[in-house]
C-alpha cells in the first residue's frame, strides 16, 4: 500500500511541476511579454511568488518519493542496467532541481540567471522529458 501511494505522490509531484512550468514557459512568459514594460515585473512577480512555493512543494515530494521508491527498486534486486539507467535518472532530476531553484530563488545575484528565464525553462522542459522517458524505461526493465 505505501509503495502505490508513494509512486502515486511520485507521478502527482512531476505532473504538477512538469505542467506548471510548460505553462509558465509558454503561456504566462509570452503573455508578460505582451503587457506594458511598467507592468511585466510586478505581473511576474505576483506570478512567482504563487507559483514557486507550489513548484518547491512538487520538488520535495519527487524528492522523498523517489528516494523511497528508488530504495524499494534497489532492496527488490535489479541488475546493472536498471542501476545504471537510474543512475543517470537521478543525476539528470538533480540538475533539474537546480536550475528550477537557481531560476526561481528571489536573489540578486542570481538576476543574470533570471534574465534568462525562458532558455533556462525550455532547458528544464527537456531534462523533464529525457527523465520521464527514461522512467518509463525503467519500468519495463
């Protein structure tokens, strides 16, 4: 029962996060872009400040829920492959956690990386793509 209510959590979290930055990237960015330069920063603003503590939330569940599964995968025995394919799954989700928080985090600093915003996002879109694929590899393993 817990391993299909963490692999449900698991699937939910990535949908969530997955979906909301598709949208931010090509629905809400686009549309900022459209509105009166004065007015761009305090939409996307209020946008962020809604939307990144529900992208954080997403990110810590995919987090505690892969860590559990992908203990339950490694207790039950799988072969090298399958630990392999894994391997770089989990590498690829932590370079995607990172950029999601470098571009989301409310730093000066990080205002160059920011700048950039939609080009970090489509990058985020496809590392999300590459680790669904390969999940979907893993299951059939």
């Amino acid at each position: 029962m817990l391993d299909t209510l963490m692999q449900w959590l698991h699937l939910g979290a990535v949908i969530v996060g997955v979906g909301g930055v598709a949208f931010a990237r090509f629905v809400l960015i686009p549309t900022a872009a459209m509105l009166p330069l004065e007015q761009r920063a305090p939409f996307m603003a209020k946008a962020g400040g809604r939307f990144n503590p529900v992208l954080w939330t997403a990110i810590g569940l995919i987090l505690v829920s892969g860590l559990y599964n992908m203990i339950s995968s490694l207790q039950a025995g799988v072969d090298s492959l399958y630990q392999a394919v894994l391997g770089v799954k989990v590498l690829l989700a932590l370079m995607l956690f990172a950029i999601a928080f470098l571009v989301t985090l409310p730093f000066p600093a990080l205002a160059s990386i920011q700048k950039q915003r939609p080009r970090w996002l489509l990058v985020n879109l496809t590392l999300a793509t590459i680790i669904v694929l390969l999940s979907a590899a893993l299951r059939r393993m």
